[in-house]
C-alpha cells in the first residue's frame, strides 16, 4: 500500500509530502522545475553509473505506484506530485523509459485538473518518446495511461488503439494485471459510446480472468 511505498521512498533517501500544505508546497517546487527546464533555463543532464541509473529506476518506479494507489485512494495532489517529480528526476538524468512514463503520468493528471492543452501537448511528448524506448513494460504503462486520459476525453479511436496495443504487449509479457487494466478501460470505452453488447463481452473476459486470479478490484469493475 502508500504508506509501505512512502517508507521505501524514506529509506532511499527521498520522501513524499504529507498533509494537504506540505503537499501544495512540494506540488508547487516541482512544477516550478518543470516550468524552468521546459524554457530551457535547465539544461542539464547527468551522466549516471550503473548503480546510479538502477537507483533511478527504482525511485521511479516507487513514485509511479504511488501516484498509482493515492489516485485510486481519492487524492489528486500527491499523484501529480508524484508523476512530475519522476519526469524532473527523469529528465535530470537523460533516461528515456523514465521520461516517457512521467510525460505520460504528468499529462494525465494536468487531464483530471483539468488543463486539456497541457495534458495533451505532456502526452504527444511521451508517445514521441516511446520511439527510443525498447522496455516493453515501459510501453504497457505509457499506453494505459494515454488511454485512459483518452477515454475521459471522449476520444474513442486513439483510447481503442491505445488500450488493444496495451492488452498485445500484456498479452505477450503474460503480464495479467495490465491486460485486466486494459480489458477494464476498453469495456468502459464501449459502454460509454453504446456499445453495450461489445461492452458485456469485454465484462464477461474481465470477471472470468479476475476470478481465476481472486483479484477483487477487477472483479468489482466486471461484475459493476
């Protein structure tokens, strides 16, 4: 859970903001930074060991689950924290998996705010990013969260491809949480457009392979 996310943060000598204040605050630096290296006032990129980039990774990783679980828990400014400090670490760093995940999570956040214009221009920028990037994983979780941005928005064609490109990749990495994710957000795009014989279809696939994996969470949603 967040609390055990925020406790590993700790012990690799980096935090999160608690409390709604101290939150703003730290939004607000990290915002700042971003804004100053998108007007090329930062410039600069580190060159990393390999200990070093491991380490980004895995400080990454840990804000990218919980941006995850405090979005799903009903917080807004801890996520978005969240999502543009793993993009300012990112780009300190020149690492391309990692850039493309905080463009993606940025821009779907500045989404729910909302500022459609910023969250869209953050979310070109990581499909263009994607284009260095081998990892597999790193496009499983870019196109999840471009989907679902898109399916907020209304925009059915490029939320569909998005989500049957994530559901190919999970499929071929045998990763069942992001083709439940997938299945999940396609059943919401269809039954939000009418489709609701399609709708039921991807409802039936997503209960079934739940169940067989005893995941509540995406149980709930099929069964819904």
């Amino acid at each position: 859970g967040g609390e055990h996310l925020e406790i590993g943060l700790r012990l690799m000598g980096r935090s999160a903001p608690a409390g709604r204040l101290q939150q703003v605050t730290w939004v607000i630096g990290e915002i700042g930074r971003q804004a100053l290296r998108r007007a090329g006032l930062i410039r600069g990129v580190r060159t990393l060991t390999d200990a070093e980039r491991a380490e980004l990774v895995a400080v990454c990783r840990a804000y990218e689950r919980l941006a995850e679980a405090s979005y799903y828990g009903g917080e807004s400014l801890l996520p978005l924290y969240c999502a543009i400090r793993i993009l300012n670490e990112a780009e300190a760093s020149g690492s391309p998996p990692e850039i493309a995940r905080g463009l993606a999570g940025t821009g779907a956040l500045f989404g729910v705010i909302p500022f459609p214009r910023i969250a869209e221009w953050y979310l070109r920028r990581a499909l263009e990013r994607l284009a260095d990037v081998e990892d597999l994983a790193t496009h499983e979780i870019v196109g999840i969260v471009i989907g679902f941005y898109y399916v907020g928005a209304g925009m059915w064609e490029p939320a569909r491809e998005q989500l049957r490109t994530v559901r190919r990749i999970a499929r071929r990495l045998g990763d069942r949480r992001r083709f439940d994710d997938a299945v999940g957000n396609l059943m919401e795009l269809e039954y939000l457009r009418g489709s609701f014989a399609t709708a039921a279809g991807l409802a039936q696939e997503l209960t079934a392979a739940a169940t067989a994996r005893n995941d509540h969470r995406f149980r709930a949603e099929g069964l819904a």
